[in-house]
C-alpha cells in the first residue's frame, strides 16, 4: 500500500554540517511539498552538540530512536577535533554497523563550467563499508590496530565472504539498472587471501547477473586510470580502504569534495545519506561550503526510499531535486566558490529550492 509519508532523522554532525544539512532538508522539504510527499523530520544531537549537551557525542538512546525512523540524512563528524574522553566517539562507524549499513554507494559526475578535469565522468563507485582496513569497525569488540610493543604496530584487515558477496550484489544490481558494466578494484596481486577472497565472491555474484559485463583492476593502476580515462568506468565495486581513498581521487575530477555525495544502504529499507566529505572546520561558518554533496545525498536518500517502498512520490521529488541541482550548477552567480561561482551555501541553496518550486 502506498503511503507517501516517510519518517528521516536529521544529524546534523559538525562544522559545515551546521550549514549544509539545513539546506539539505530544505531542499527535500520544497521538492517533497511539490509532490505530496510528507516528511516528517526528527533533528537529533550528534557530534560536538551533544558533547556538550549530553556529555557524549552519540547520545544514550539515538540508534534506538533512528531505528524506529525510515532513514536518516548524517552530517560530517568532526572527530578528530573532539577534546579527549570518554564521551568522544566517532559516531558514523557505530551506525554504519549498528544498521547494517554494508554499501556505500559514491557516484561522481562531471557537470559544464565548474571545474571539472573532464565533461563526460558517469561512474559510481560502491565501496564496502563495514569491514576491511578500518579498526573502527573491522572487530565487534577493542580495536583492529594495536602495538604489542613500542616499536610496533600490527593493523588487521577483515574480508569476509558474506561482506564481500552482499557489496558485490548491491554493485551488480546497481550496474544492470545503469550501463550495465562493472569493474572489480582489487590488490590480489598482494593480499592473495583477502583480495582473493574478495575477487572470488564477486566473480559468484556475477553469474546471476549475466547482463552486466565485468572486469577487474588492480588499485594502483586504478588510481592511475581515474585520471587517465575516468569515462571508461561505469560502476565500480571495491573494499573499505581502497574505496575511501579512490571516492575521494574521484571527487577530485569533478570539482573537489563538496562535489561528493554518498548513500549508505544495505538489505533493508533504511538508509543513511551521507556525503563523502568532512567537517571542513577550515571554511566552517564563512559561508563558502557547497552544500551539493549533502543535497544530493538527500536526494539519493529519497529517491532509494522511494524504490525500496514504492513510494513514488519520493521518487518524483528525487527527480524535481536532481533538475534543479543541475539547473543551478550551470547558474555562477548561485552556485559556491569552490566549483567557480561567485555565490555562498545560502545563495546555492534558495537557488536550488527555487527551481524545484518552478
Ligand atoms: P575526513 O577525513 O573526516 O573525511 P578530511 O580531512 O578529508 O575529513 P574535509 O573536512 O573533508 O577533510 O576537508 C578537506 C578539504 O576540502 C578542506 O579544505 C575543506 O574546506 C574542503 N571541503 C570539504 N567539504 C567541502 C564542501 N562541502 N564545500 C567546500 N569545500 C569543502
């Protein structure tokens, strides 16, 4: 039964998250009263708000709340930034896992006139997100880094089969419903278990998707190849680290990080929009952050939820977003310095929430 009605809660995080997650909801807001679609938005404290208010900077009680929620739109976490103690966590690995949020979904698109180093990038890049290098969130319990001796540091890698399988059928599923092409980013030349064991699980996906062509590439000379000839890539699946490190290679192709959205999904149908950027406490306050990633993100969130629970209504307000993103970036006057403009987050923002509005 379609209810367009959909519950999302809003963290806010740190720094530009202040500002770019307002606009954010604003946007998705307008495109959502343009087609019958009610939000119903629940703000929540995260990050150094709640260090403040609530001692801690994931408040006792917020996965409990967010899980009763349809989805969430999560600003940049500070955490580096964070006075030590031991209400300071990173709080986006423990969601990540807590909701079994496995895929990172980071497209990167070129758009004309704002910077980008080509005019034809289409690619999105899945990155697994619960496991792999990252001792934040590769072990249930202590950490996946430690110094047995002062002279020494041992970092543990986690590739399972059922992680690497689960992000290879989001990646296939993602890539039958775009050019039908699919890239394997790998190291197996190196890490012949882990990297192996990563390959292999995809190569079994790949069998119930016959549609989709698929190849592989070693990471180093992937990292070489997104600059040379990034229009050859269509989707691209990879592990943890290799992800991070290449969705943010790829960002720089089309205008930098405020160009960098990401959704977080899994099997279910909750999901977390978060853009692939940082706080930026550097341009925090001036104005000057670009709140596409955030927006887009949003949209990714709606248009996701929209499809996972035939709600097409959020679609179509995905859709209206996605016009008027594209709309505005093309206009110099709204759109932020950082991708050739001569306009603030504020100017960006109503421009966008104008056009959604026609
Ligand atoms: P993290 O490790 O948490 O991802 P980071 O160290 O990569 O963070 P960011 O906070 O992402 O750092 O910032 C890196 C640079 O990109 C900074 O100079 C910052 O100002 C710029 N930047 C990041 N996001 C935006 C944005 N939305 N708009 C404009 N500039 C941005």
């Amino acid at each position: 039964m379609n209810d367009p009605h959909l519950v999302l809660g809003v963290l806010n995080g740190d720094d530009i998250g202040h500002e770019v997650v307002p606009a954010a909801v604003a946007v998705a807001t307008a495109a959502a009263e343009r087609h019958g679609l009610r939000i119903e938005w629940r703000p929540m404290p995260i990050g150094r708000t709640a260090l403040d208010t609530h001692g801690t900077t994931l408040p006792e009680g917020t996965l409990e709340t967010l899980a009763k929620m349809n989805g969430f739109v999560l600003g940049p976490i500070g955490h580096r930034e964070y006075p030590k103690g031991p209400g300071s966590i990173n709080p986006h690995p423990i969601m990540r896992k807590q909701f079994n949020l496995f895929a990172n979904v980071r497209p990167t698109r070129s758009y004309p006139d704002i910077g980008c180093l080509y005019d034809d990038i289409d690619l999105v890049i899945v990155r697994e997100n619960n496991e792999g290098f990252q001792p934040d969130r590769n072990v249930v319990a202590g950490s996946g880094e430690f110094r047995p001796t002062n002279d020494m540091t041992i970092s543990v890698r986690v590739i399972t089969r059922v992680g690497s399988e689960r992000v290879a059928r989001v990646a296939f599923n993602l890539a039958r419903h775009r050019r039908k092409l699919l890239t394997i980013v790998h190291k197996n030349t190196v890490f012949k278990l882990g990297c192996g064991m990563f390959v292999e699980e995809c190569y079994g996906v790949a069998k119930d998707f016959p549609d989709v062509t698929v190849n592989e590439v070693i990471v180093d000379t992937m990292a070489m190849r997104l600059v040379r000839d990034p229009q050859n890539f269509d989707v691209v699946v990879t592990t943890n680290m290799f992800g991070d490190i290449l969705t943010d290679e790829a960002a720089g192709l089309v205008g930098g990080l405020g160009m960098a959205p990401g959704l977080c999904i899994g099997d279910g149908d909750f999901a977390m929009a978060q853009a692939t950027h940082g706080s930026a406490p550097d341009i925090a306050g001036t104005g000057r952050a670009n709140p596409y990633a955030m927006i887009d993100s949003t949209r990714m969130l709606l248009d996701w939820l929209g499809r996972r629970r035939n709600i097409p209504q959020a679609i179509e307000a995905a859709q209206s977003m996605e016009t008027a993103i594209t709309a505005t970036l093309g206009n110099p006057t709204a759109r932020t310095g950082d991708i050739r403009g001569a306009g603030t987050t504020a100017t960006m923002t109503a421009a966008i929430i104008a056009a959604v509005r026609g």
